[in-house]
C-alpha cells in the first residue's frame, strides 16, 4: 500500500515538471498545470468518454514548459521592463506594448528539450490516428493482399490554454490564438511558438489588466488535438443554460457549416435550437424551436493554399435547410446535460457549461471539442428581479437578436475595420460587423452593442452579457441603417427580437427582492401571450401560467388560416398562395407547419414554467381575425357582430371547421406526448351549452386527447351567463373554470366592449357582476372543481381582488406587470381574513 502510494506521488512529482502531458492523464484538478481549456479536454476524455461522448485526443505542452521557456532566456524582467509604463485605456500605448511583447517571444527560440518533446509527442499522435490500408502485390504468378500500416502527419487544432482561463467567474476564451488545419512537426512547432506568444496580445493584456491578474501569475499551455473533419460538415456552440434569461433548464445548441471558428467569431449567423433538458432526460424528444439562419460563408481547409483555412460561399440548398437534424439536436442536448451534470458533480455547485461541438464530414460522427463553464448567468444571485421598460416608443431602424434584456442608449459609433477603434468614446453604442477579443478594449467603454453578424453564442454576445450591457447582433444592415453619431436606443427588453430605435427613448428600470415576498393560500399564476418571452417571465414568483392565448403564436408565428393550408390546392389567392409557399418551404405535408409551428409555441411556454400547470386556452379568434390571416378570406364568413358569432367551441365540431380544430389537437398532443410536458392543460372557450362542451371533448378524443388519459385534464371559459347557471353540469364535463371577466361583465351587462359610446358602463365591480362572480365560485368549489380569473381587474381594482380572495377563488391570473403588487395586496387580504377567523 506505502509502495503504491509512493507510486502516485512520484506520478504527481513528474506530472508538475513535464514538458508534455497527455489529455488522458489529466483532469479538472490540473488547470495550473495545463490551463482551463486543456484540463477540460483531458476530464472528458477520462470520465466521459466511457459513457459515449466523442472526443478528439491529443496533448499538451505544460505550464512548466511556459516557464522553462521564459525562465531560460530570462524574458520576465524585459517585459515587466516593458510593461511599466502600460496604459490599457490608451488604444495606442496598448498596442505597441503588445506588439514588442509578442516580438520578443517569437523572436527567441525554444529550448531543446521543449522542441524535442513536442515533436515526439506530435509523432506519436500520428501514429495513434495512422490507419491500416491493404493492396495486392503481384509476383511469382501469384496475387496477394498485403496489409500495411499508413502513417501522415496528422491534421491537428494548436489552441492555447491559460492557466487562468475557463474559470466559472472569468472567460479568458477567445484572449490568445488558435491554429487549425495544422500538419506536420516544424508547422506544429511554429504554431505552439506563436500560442506562446499570443498570451501577449492586446486584447489578452486589457483583460488580465481589468480583472487583476497578474501578467505573470499567468502561463500558457499549448493544446495540440487531431481535427475533427468539420470542414465537410458542420459545427458550432451548445450552451448547458438560455444565455439571455439564465433559465436553467434549457439547452441552447448553435450550429453552421464547416470549421467552428466562424460561429465563435460571429463572422456567420448560424441556426439555433432549443432543446427541454428535464424531458429529454426522460427520453422525449423536446426540441422547443429551430431557428434558421443564414450560414453565408463557411470555414474549410485550404488544400494547397498559402494559409491553412479559407472561408467560402455556402450554396443557396445549404442557406436553406437546418445545418444538422432532430437526431443530432437531441444527441447533443444530451451529451450537453451530461457534461453539465458531470462538472456540477466535480465542482459541488451548479455548473452550467460552453460547449464547442462539431459534426466529422468522413464519418458522420459528433463530437465534443472543448468544454467550459458558462461565466455569466451561473454568476447572477437569483434573489433580485430586474425589469427593463421602454417608457415611449419611436422609429425602428433595425431588428437582430437581443442579448440580455437590458435597454442601452447612446451616440452611435460606426467601426467597420480594427485599426479604428482609437476614435470611440466611452457610452457610445459600438455598430460594427463582427468583434473578435481584439475589440474588447473598447467593448467594455460602450453603452450597448450592434453588429450585423453572429448569432446568440458569437464573440459579441459573449462578451457583452459578461459586461452586462445590451447588445443586438445578426441585424444584418445595423451598419447602413444607423449613422454615425446618430442617437439611438438599444431595446432587448421586448422577447428574443433586439429592437435599434432612433433617439434616445425614455426607459426605466425595476428591481424586486424576491426571497422577500410572501406565499399566498390563493396561486398567483400568469397571463402569457409570446412564447419568446416565457423564459424570462418564468423567474417572476408565480405559481404557473393561467392564461397562454394561441392567437398569439397564430397570427405572430404562423401567420396562415389553418385551413388554407390544409386546402392549399383549392385556394384563389395567387398572393396569399405565394406567400404560403414560401412559409412552409421546409414542410412537405403543410399542414404540418401549422402543427409543428403551434406545438413549439406551446412547448416553449409550458417548458419555461414547468412542471407548474400552464393552461392554455384553444383559439378564439372571430371570424373578421381569421379572415385576416393568409388565406383565410376564402373560409370565413362575413358576420354583423362576430363577438357573438362563429368562436370558441361551436367552431371546433363544426364541419366546416373541425379539421382545422382537429391540427390544433394535434399540436397539444405533440407538446404532451412527444415533448413530455404533461404540465399542459387546454381550455376550451366561448362553450355555450354543455351539449357543446361534450361534442368538443368528443373532437378532441378522435386525436388522441382523451380527457383523464395521461393525466389530461380539460379546463372550460366561463365567461357566458350560461357557464355560470349552468356549473354544476359543466362540472360533470371539464375539470376546472377560468373566468373570463371581459367576455361575462359584456354579456352580464348586455354591452359591446368595444363601442365607445357605452365604455363608462363597462365595469366588472358591477353589482350583478359580481353576483355572477360569487355564484361560479360556490358552484365550482360545490362541485370540487377548481375556478381561477384571467383580466386584468384583480391588479387594476384593489377591492375586486380583495373581494375574490373573500369569496374563496383558487388562482388569479395577471398580466406580467402586475403579479408582484398583486402578489403582495393578495397576502395582505388573506393575513386580514385570519385575523378577522
């Protein structure tokens, strides 16, 4: 036992004075040995590996080595001498004391020994991915087939590893350099020199400067790992967590053709997918929503070239289609939970992860290339809210993908070329094309952030949620339509769609001390309309979703009469066939695209509130709204009060209208049974009769939505007279109520809620409104049904809300602005009625 113990220390002893380590034999302990990004690769390789993740081998030249190497020509006084008088807000100084840094290290050779053992473990690399070839030798008359064992100088990614890098509350990614396509010993050597060197450059000494490290409490490890052919393929970024909203259970996946570096860099807007981790874990298939992107250039090898990468058009079938397909969005996801969940173990606290993936062209094989824990979200306290509001509104200029939900404003600084950046001044916002690390000295000075490339994982976005300003990035024409100078406002406080006004727009700004409100007997739960908001509104204390209206996913997302599509053949509207056509290029079967399309929306809302209960009301548009959706003239029909007419349940059987009722069933039916997320409740509205309500149970059971399989539970509108009179059968038929008290203080009043002329009328603290109020809570609870609201009047009318929790309603459901006060009136209520007990 002595002996094997003194074994391990000698181990220990050698691994601290190696020149080269293999990833093999290191692991996430070993960042002062190997750096960050090289400790990773080798933990992955030890202990995921085994359980089917792919990644590519490879070594690393040490710590020690950097130091060997420094040491032994005695740079560390030339450069502290260099660094003296270093001034990393003077763009010029910075540049030139960078400059004659890396110039000092090129210029001085390695020492024998480091050379020796790069080349022998380069060598050894070869050998490792050499592979066995056979061919037929003639002689003697006779053929045989000799298999020999073929050798080449293996094409290997030299990146560099600081020993401060990757650390959960610091990215140094992207800070030195990276070299691809790289092939044999001499070309391995020079790159691995010039990682050296990179440790020096600009945008690596403005960052150490701003988060304190010492220059030279930093060394740099070189990682040398075979290639991953995704120069045939395809590759990108995965994200353990939602990078904007920091909501943990989501998997963000970025994917584009050839090398990686282009997606990284944000040179292309890459496709993006959004994947459910607590369902894919029990097998399901939640892909939440797909995004496609442009992908105009990819990175491939440049085969006899000068350089060993190039950068060329993509072809308009592969701008049109997804760069990778369901399966390998899943795979990924998967490998992404069990890397997180990995690191999490190891470090004893939440460790959500930067992925770097890519897809081999020769084999078809994923892989994982580098790991890193995310260092922004993971760093946020979970016990303040803060909320971003325009106070007005103004000219949109430009539009791109919002970067947190932060709202900047400033004078705008066009820079389209690096040698520029001397002319920028702190607070103005930065439009550009795309930033690489040697923008950060004037990205961390900017009051937001605009570039016309790159996705939601590019180099901009990164930087800026590190900085914690607002950016926008892929707008595509930010540096045409803003110009230089011009005051503008920079708003990703309105969902995942990044908005550049023109002027400066008033805004304010809310912060709430969550772990300080207090818990209610009544639910506080949620009106929620756009699905690309639900991640962000899910950290709001609330108890679930009372409202998720599908009129907004239709008309916003879809956009198209479901019945136009499931017609297409038939419709007379060459323009609305047009432009149908071009909505659904990626779906064969078109009505699929309205079932996919609504299936995600609901997903994405459910999934972000999970596994509370999201009940989500079935479409109710009237007629003169449908007839306004693509197509949609063609099946409506023309009505004199369609608040009254053609809506809600007497659609749904309707065989004029049931096949198109019967796409929606199949979309909850997706959401629940191939997504998992049982958490979905539909309800029905607009159901006159109980008659009606059982004739739509009946519609929905012919698409698999059987009330009471799979826990289904079907909710009912009461928002008639009829649904309150009526309760106690309507009991017998859903599980539950929602008051609609828009629809019955109109009907309770006999009103148009639309007319100006009888607006004053309009009042649900009406005497006989609250009468019917009273009689649909007594029945439900009678009826052991739950009954909740949906308006806004609980949060507008302090005495409403104080009369509904009196009457003994099981939820309120409010619009996002008015659950905290709400919240905090609705305790106050109920502490006053136990004191009154």
């Amino acid at each position: 036992m002595v002996e094997t113990k003194d074994r391990h220390q000698e181990f220990l002893q050698d691994k601290e004075q190696a020149l080269i380590l293999w990833f093999k034999d290191v692991g996430i302990s070993d960042v002062s040995l190997v750096g960050g990004k090289n400790a990773s690769l080798g933990e992955m390789i030890q202990q995921l590996t085994p359980i089917g993740i792919n990644v590519p081998d490879g070594f690393a030249s040490t710590a020690y080595a950097y130091r060997y190497f420094i040491q032994q020509a005695e740079l560390e006084s030339k450069l502290r001498q260099l660094f003296a008088d270093l001034d990393v807000e003077d763009i010029n100084n910075l540049r030139s004391r960078g400059k004659q840094a890396r110039a000092l290290i090129l210029n001085t050779p390695f020492p024998e020994e480091l050379e020796t053992a790069i080349t022998e473990a380069y060598t050894k690399l070869c050998q490792q991915y050499s592979f066995d070839f056979k061919y037929c030798d003639r002689f003697a008359g006779e053929e045989k087939t000799i298999c020999e064992k073929y050798t080449y100088n293996v094409d290997v990614a030299v990146r560099s590893s600081a020993t401060a890098e990757d650390l959960p509350d610091a990215s140094f990614a992207g800070q030195q350099e990276t070299y691809l396509n790289v092939h044999g010993v001499q070309s391995v050597l020079e790159a691995c020199h010039k990682c050296f060197a990179s440790l020096f450059t600009d945008r690596a000494i403005s960052y150490r400067t701003i988060k304190g490290f010492d220059h030279f409490d930093v060394a740099l490890s070189v990682g040398v790992q075979k290639m991953v052919r995704s120069d045939l393929a395809t590759s990108g970024v995965m994200f353990s967590i939602d990078t904007e909203t920091g909501f943990k259970d989501a998997a963000l996946i970025t994917a584009a053709y050839g090398l990686g570096e282009n997606v990284v860099q944000g040179a292309v807007n890459p496709d993006e997918y959004i994947v459910f981790k607590p369902t894919l874990n029990q097998g399901y298939r939640p892909i939440l929503d797909k995004r496609l992107g442009s992908k105009e250039i990819k990175m491939v090898y440049d085969v006899g070239g000068s350089k060993l990468t190039k950068n060329i058009p993509t072809s308009h079938s592969e701008r049109s289609w997804f760069a990778i397909n369901d399966d390998e969005i899943l795979q990924l996801a998967s490998w992404g939970c069990q890397i997180e969940e990995h690191y999490t173990k190891v470090r004893g606290i939440y460790t959500p992860m930067d992925i770097e993936w890519a897809k081999d062209g020769l084999t078809g094989e994923l892989f994982i290339v580098q790991a890193r824990p995310e260092t922004v979200q993971s760093q946020k306290t979970n016990n303040v809210l803060q909320t971003y509001k325009l106070d007005a509104t103004g000219t949109i200029l430009t539009t791109g993908r919002a970067v947190g939900e932060k709202i900047g404003a400033g004078q705008a600084r066009v820079i389209l070329n690096i040698s520029e950046i001397e002319h920028f001044q702190p607070g103005e916002v930065l439009v550009t094309n795309k930033t690489d690390p040697d923008w950060e000295p004037i990205m961390k000075q900017a009051s937001a952030i605009v570039t016309n490339q790159g996705g939601r994982t590019c180099h901009a976005a990164i930087i800026a949620r590190e900085m914690g300003i607002p950016a926008i990035v892929g707008c595509g024409d930010g540096s045409t339509k803003v110009s230089n100078g011009q005051e503008i406002t920079i708003s990703c406080a309105e969902g995942e769609q990044g908005k550049v006004y023109a002027g400066l727009i008033p805004f304010t700004v809310e912060s709430t001390q969550l772990d300080t409100l207090p818990q209610t007997k009544t639910q506080i739960l949620m009106n929620v309309g756009n699905p690309e908001e639900a991640f962000g509104l899910s950290a709001f204390p609330c108890d679930g979703v009372g409202l998720a209206r599908l009129e907004f996913i239709i008309a916003n997302q879809i956009k198209v009469h479901p019945l136009a599509l499931l017609k297409f053949d038939e419709l007379q509207d060459c323009d609305a066939k047009i432009a149908i056509a071009r909505l659904t290029v990626h779906y064969p079967d078109k009505p699929d695209f309205f079932i996919d399309k609504l299936a995600k929306g609901i997903a994405t809302i459910a999934a972000a509130f999970y596994p509370k209960p999201v009940i989500v009301r079935m479409s109710d548009f009237k007629s003169n709204e449908y007839a306004n959706l693509l197509g949609g003239k063609q099946f409506e029909p023309r009505e004199e009060n369609p608040m009254l007419g053609w809506r809600g349940a007497s659609r749904y059987y309707d065989a004029k209208y049931r096949e198109a009722f019967g796409m929606e069933c199949q979309a909850f039916k997706r959401v629940r049974e191939d997504m998992g997320l049982t958490n979905v409740i539909p309800m029905i509205p607009f159901c006159r009769t109980p008659d009606e309500g059982r004739k739509v149970l009946a519609e929905m059971a012919k698409h698999g939505l059987v009330r009471g399989e799979n826990g289904l539970q079907v909710y009912v509108m009461c928002e008639l007279p009829s649904n309150v009179l009526l309760a106690a059968e309507f009991s017998q038929i859903f599980d539950g109520f929602s008051i609609g008290s828009n629809d019955l203080t109109q009907l309770t009043l006999g009103l148009d809620r639309d007319s100006a002329l009888i607006a004053h009328l309009f009042d649900e603290r009406n005497q006989g409104v609250k009468l019917m109020l009273s009689m649909a809570i007594a029945a439900a609870k009678q009826n052991n049904r739950k009954i909740g609201i949906c308006g806004q009047a609980p949060s507008d009318y302090p005495e409403f809300a104080e009369f509904l929790v009196q009457e003994g309603i099981n939820s309120i459901s409010l619009n996002p602005d008015s659950v905290l006060k709400t919240r905090l009136k609705v305790a106050e209520i109920e502490q006053q009625l136990t004191e009154l007990t």
